[in-house]
C-alpha cells in the first residue's frame, strides 16, 4: 500500500513538471513588434528564409495554424532543430502572417 501511494505521488509529480514545462512563455516565443510595413515585409521574408533553411528539410509548405498554437510548435521544434532564438522568432512571425 505505501509503494503505491510513493509511485503514485512521484506519478502526480512528474506529470505537474510536464504541465508547468509546457505553459508558454511569452518571452520566449513571442513574435516581435512591427512598427510598419517595410519592416514586417523584411522580416517575413527573412523568416521565409530561415524556414526553408532549417525546417524545410522535413517540413512541407507551413500550415495555418492560431498564433497560440503555432508559437508552441515553433518552440518545440526550436529545441529540436537547434535553431536560434532569432531564428525562432523569425520564423514564428513568418508562419503566423
């Protein structure tokens, strides 16, 4: 009875870590300010670029996704393509325009 009630505490334990990891950070993924647009044209453009570079490699054309929902895809996926911050967010502002 006591190993059950460990396991199911170390259980409940591991799974709150899990939720609190994926809550999103807004500073992490949050896509930059664009103050006109010239500039949001340069940056989609270079987030065009750097999705092709580093994750059209296993990805089609990008889906539309909320922006919620696809800053956490792009965060993710920062992890597992070792792309750069700036990368991250370029290509969060790309897939969300």
């Amino acid at each position: 009875m006591k190993l059950r009630i460990v396991v199911l505490a170390w259980i409940l334990g591991v799974i709150s870590l899990v939720a609190a990891a994926s809550q999103p950070r807004s500073s992490t993924a949050a896509a930059p300010v664009v103050r006109d647009s010239a500039q949001a044209e340069t940056m989609r453009l270079e987030g065009e670029k750097r999705f092709r570079a580093n994750c059209s490699r296993c990805h089609a054309a990008p889906h539309k996704f909320p922006p919620r929902m696809m800053a956490t895809i792009v965060r993710h996926m920062r992890v597992r393509a070792t792309i750069t911050d700036e990368d991250m967010r370029l290509v969060l502002f790309y897939m969300t325009q």
